[in-house]
C-alpha cells in the first residue's frame, strides 16, 4: 500500500487517535555474564497516530499482528526505533522497523511496521 505523505498526514488527522510511544532509556547496567541490562527506565511520549492493517504476502487476508503506525514527525520531539513499543488502542505493539517519509528534505511522517 502506498501514500504520499499528505495523505498519511490526512489520515491522522482525520481518524487518528492518542497514543504512546514508549523508549527504553538503556541508562542502566550491563551484565555480561547474562547479556542483560539492569536499572533501565522508560520514557513515554504522547502523540496522535493512524494504525492500518498491512500485509504483503497476501492481498485478500490480513495476518494478526501486520500492522503499520503513521507517527506524525512535525513536532515530534523523539524519532522511534525498532524495538520502541507503542502503547493504545488496549494494545502493546512492538516496533519491527522505521521508515522515514520525507519531503524537501525534512521529516513529515514514520511508518512503523509493528507486531503484537
């Protein structure tokens, strides 16, 4: 499925809804012993997205768990990353990968592909 990025900004603004995108800070510990960090926070950041279902292998059904979040950038403070969870909906979802839709050279929206 593509969009220009007018509409994938029309389509949050439009039918959008609050959200939050939740960063782990890896301030904390490393133990190698396990290869686990310990004393790490979160930091949540509100913003107003657009999931739609996505899915590439087929064009009649939609898999459970293959979805795409529109995260707006303009006036976005953070940019998410794989890993990030987003949090709504009565949902948790994790972020697989980030695509950047720019335009004249400026970041306008991210795509994220994400699974429950």
């Amino acid at each position: 499925m593509s969009f220009r990025s007018y509409d994938l900004l029309k389509l949050v603004r439009d039918n959008g809804e609050a959200l939050t995108l939740r960063k782990l800070t890896t301030s904390g510990t490393y133990n190698p012993a396990n290869g686990s960090v310990s004393g790490s926070e979160t930091t949540d950041y509100s913003f107003t997205g657009y999931f739609y279902n996505y899915d590439t292998t087929t064009k009649d059904q939609v898999m459970k768990g293959t979805r795409k979040c529109v995260i707006p950038a303009l006036g976005f403070t953070v940019e998410p990353d794989e890993e990030d969870l987003i949090v709504g909906n009565g949902d948790t979802v994790t972020i697989v990968s980030v695509t950047t839709i720019f335009s004249n050279g400026a970041a306008v929206c991210y795509l994220c592909h994400v699974e429950e």
